[in-house]
C-alpha cells in the first residue's frame, strides 16, 4: 500500500507543476537548513578542505581511473576505495543524519572542489560526481546554487526521490570548498 501511495505522490509531483514546484521549494529550504546545521562547522570544512589538498593536483586521467575503481569496487568484498570513504567520521556523521531524519532524507553525500566524493551516507554509483548536474550546477555556479533534480524512482531505496544538492563554503573566509546532496523522499514534500 505504501508503494501505491508513493507512486500516486509522484504522479501528482510529476503531471502537476503548482505541486512540483511548492515541493522543490520545500526541498530547498529542508535541505538548506540541514546543510546550515550539520555542515558548516569546523569539523566538515577541515574534512573536505583537507581533502581538497589532496586531490587538487590530480590529473583528468587520474579522477577517471579513480572513478573507475570505485564503480569495479561496488559490490565486491575488497572494497579500499568505498571503505576510505564511507568509514570516515563524517560518513558516519552523515549516515545518522539520514538514519535520525527517519525517511525523509534517503541518503547525503560530500564532494569536493573536483566534484570527488568526500563523505557518504552510503556507497554511492559512482566516485566522481564532477560530470554530473549536482555537481556542475552548484559548485561551478556559486556560494548560494541549488540544484533539484527530477522526482526519480531510486531502485536502492524503492522511493520516489529527488536529489537537492548545493553548494558549500567555507564559513570564515566564504570560499567555494564542495558541494553535498541530499537524496528526498519526494512524498514527504508533498
């Protein structure tokens, strides 16, 4: 019945633009306030600016064989990659801010200033997000971009999602540093 009833959300979400669009409004300031709340302290901004450090100098080349690794690494047992990501203490940070949101937040992760996945509240498709709209559209735009995407069925999660992703600074000096997306469940919007 659950699944029924999400679906028929979607559907309004999808066929209704009034509907679509008071639900990516509420999306937006649900996930901005998140993001004010749990991201912007020194912990996260020393995470992904030391992380930054790390993967400035990285070639194209070398972002795409990283990238390639992480997506032959889902799934398997021998997991380094995923496992220097998603064992972190902001991983894990993240992981009970999605547990604690109870089913409105179905997943969050952290890119850095290469769109390179930082942190993660669990294993994600892919490493590099940097070719991607959540990426591209807010860290490659500015301090205050947001980018929503379509209401899409997550086979991970079995909901209708959408992804909300934003752009991150660097409270003390305003700096672009990342960007983090949250997944939503789309029927709690709307």
């Amino acid at each position: 019945m659950k699944r029924l009833m999400t679906a028929a959300a979607a559907l309004v979400l999808l066929t209704n633009p009034l509907a679509a669009a008071e639900a990516d409004g509420a999306m937006t300031q649900y996930a901005s306030e998140r993001a004010a709340e749990w991201l912007m302290n020194d912990t996260v901004v020393a995470a992904i600016k030391a992380q930054n450090a790390r993967t400035a100098g990285l070639s194209a080349a070398e972002i795409d064989s990283l990238d390639k690794d992480w997506r032959a690494q889902v799934g398997q047992a021998e997991m380094p990659l995923i496992a220097s990501v998603l064992d972190s203490p902001l991983s894990v940070s993240l992981t009970d801010h999605v547990a604690d949101a109870r089913g409105t937040i179905t997943e969050m992760f952290i890119m850095d200033a290469q769109g390179l996945n930082v942190a993660a509240s669990a294993v994600t498709s892919d490493y590099w997000q940097g070719d991607e709209a959540k990426f591209q559209k807010t860290y490659g735009v500015g301090p205050d971009a947001v980018h929503i995407s379509e209401v899409e069925l997550d086979e991970s999660t079995q909901t209708y999602q959408a992804q909300v992703s934003l752009s991150l600074t660097d409270p003390a000096t305003g700096e672009m540093i990342g960007a983090v997306t949250f997944g939503l469940d789309a029927q709690a919007f709307y």
